[in-house]
C-alpha cells in the first residue's frame, strides 16, 4: 500500500472531530457517488478478511502525532511535575521521534502551545421548528437544545495519513473524492454547513514515517485489535465505543442505526510488529439495514521501541 499525507484547512466548526474511522465512511459514500456502486463495491472486496484498499487515520496538527497513551510512570521526570499539566502535553513534534521513548513527554505540547485556541468547543444553542406554520409552536412545542460544536484555529494546518491500495482506487480518484467532503461537509450538521475544509495537498508521505522499526507500534486512528494475538499484557490504550449511524441516503432508509462496537482509542501502544504499516481488522455485520456496510477497524500505525521493564513494579527495599 502506498502511503500519502492528507493537508487540510478547516474552514467552518464541525459537529463531529476529524477522526479516521467516521472520515473512512464518508470516503466510501463519495466514492460511491462519484464513481459507482460497483466501483466502491470492488474497493471493498475482502476487506473484512484482512485486505484494506484504505485506511485513513485521524487529523492531527501540522508536524505533530499524538502522544502514546501509556501510564505517568513510564515517562521520564523532567522540570514539570504536576500532572493534570503534564497530561494535557498530547501532541508530539516529529523531530522528537528519535528521541527515546519514555523521553516523548518531555518534548510534548499542548494544544496552546502550539496556536492559541488550537481546538475550542463551543456549545450552540438550537430550537425545534414546526415545519407547518414555521414558528416554534405553541404551549410545549418550545424546545430549545444544545449541541457541541469544534472550532480550530484561523488559517491552522491539519494533517492525516493514509495507506491505498492503487490497484482498486488510484492517487487522483481519492484526492476528488476528498475535495469533495471538503466542500459539501463531513459530520454531523455538515446539511447546515458545519464540517467543511480545504484540501491543500495529498501527496506520498516524505518522512518516512512508516519504514520506521521497533518492537511495538503506536496507532493513528481508532482500531480493533481484539482477537487478532497482540501481546496484551504490554499493550496500553483507553477505549471508546461507536454508536454508529448511516450517513448519506441511508440515514433516512428505514433505521439508521448500527450496532455498537467497542475500539482502541487513537495513540494505542501495542505491542506487536505487524507486517505491513498497519493493523486492526475490518468489522461487517453491523447495519440490518445495509448488511453490506462495513467499519474501519484499522489503523495506520508507527514503530516504535517501547521498554516494558519501565513499568514492572518495583519491589520495597
């Protein structure tokens, strides 16, 4: 699989954050929109039996990859030493990946750090419209809500990678695609202009980021590692559960809902070395609705040289 790196721009707030495996289902409505059922249908041969034709992980600041989630103890101390400071250190400059492991914390940053308001949430007021007489209703028909909203930085710079296969979609197909969520919105409220972004490049990844060796890999998107023989007992993630819903057309086909599933949250650090620059599996069997839908269950990953000896429990003298 070829590997590429996506530059964005966000241009509006958006309902829903950036993250890879809600960004993979939207690739996989443009695709059949812009190319065919057929051709997404092709696309997503085997992908559950462990043959991807993409994935696609979260968007993270310009030159940054998020910090691997492993416990306080294993970072090395350094000058700071109140943690609730030191846990909002999540984004981790890419010139530090050659610094050892348990070192990473100490040249992390928050999202301050690097622009002031980097992320922001905000929380936009709403109120139900009778869609008869155009006005609130009456008596009980006034019912306002509040939904959460993400704001980025003016003008900031995101980045997500992506591994394709080309022998089922090629470079300029995907980057239409992309261009075209960019302009009509991804996300929840993406109808009423929230989600929209400007893409500025997708181009091979020049870093290098994927030829890298280790003996463990740190994720880029959510996943789902289980059953597939990764050392547990030296794998440390937080989970997250997705309340899937269809997107597209399929969002007002009868029930659009999909059934839950339970994932590694991003920045995963799992000890093991696939051998291809990703790992996870894909998940089927989720929509009675559309029995052929599928959920990105991968996740692109980098290597890493983690030293699990730092977190066995030291014995009392």
């Amino acid at each position: 699989m070829q590997a590429y790196r996506l530059a964005i721009r966000p241009q509006t707030a958006f309902g829903t954050p950036l993250v890879g495996d809600t960004w993979f289902g939207h690739i996989c409505w443009g695709i059949a929109e812009q190319y065919g059922h057929d051709t997404l249908a092709a696309c997503l041969c085997d992908y559950t039996a462990g043959r991807p034709f993409l994935i696609i992980s979260d968007a993270f600041p310009a030159g940054y990859l998020p910090l691997p989630t492993l416990p306080s103890r294993y970072w090395q101390a350094g000058d700071e030493q109140d943690r609730k400071k030191l846990k909002k250190r999540q984004w981790l400059p890419q010139d530090a990946l050659d610094r050892p492991l348990h070192e990473w914390q100490q040249h992390a940053k928050t999202s301050a750090d690097i622009a002031p308001d980097l992320l922001r949430a905000h929380s936009q007021p709403h109120n139900s419209i009778n869609r008869a007489t155009g006005t609130t209703g009456e008596g009980g028909g006034f019912a306002p809500y509040n939904s959460e909203q993400t704001w980025y930085a003016t003008d900031s710079r995101w980045q997500a990678y992506l591994l394709l296969d080309e022998n089922r979609l090629n470079h300029a197909q995907l980057e239409t695609v992309l261009n075209n969520i960019g302009a009509s919105g991804y996300g929840r409220d993406a109808s009423i202009g929230l989600g929209k972004y400007q893409t500025d490049a997708l181009e091979p990844e020049p870093a290098g980021l994927f030829a890298r060796s280790g003996n463990a890999c740190l994720t880029l998107a959510p996943c789902c590692p289980q059953g597939l023989g990764y050392d547990s007992a030296h794998s440390y993630y937080q989970t997250v559960t997705r309340f899937g819903r269809h997107g597209n057309i399929q969002a007002t086909a009868g029930n659009p809902y999909k059934s839950p599933i339970l994932m590694a949250q991003t920045a995963a650090v799992i000890s093991a070395r696939p051998g291809q620059p990703y790992l996870g599996q894909g998940i089927g069997g989720i929509s009675a609705s559309l029995p052929a839908t599928v959920h990105q269950g991968y996740a692109p990953i980098i290597a890493i040289e983690f030293d699990p000896t730092r977190l066995t429990p030291r014995r009392a003298p």
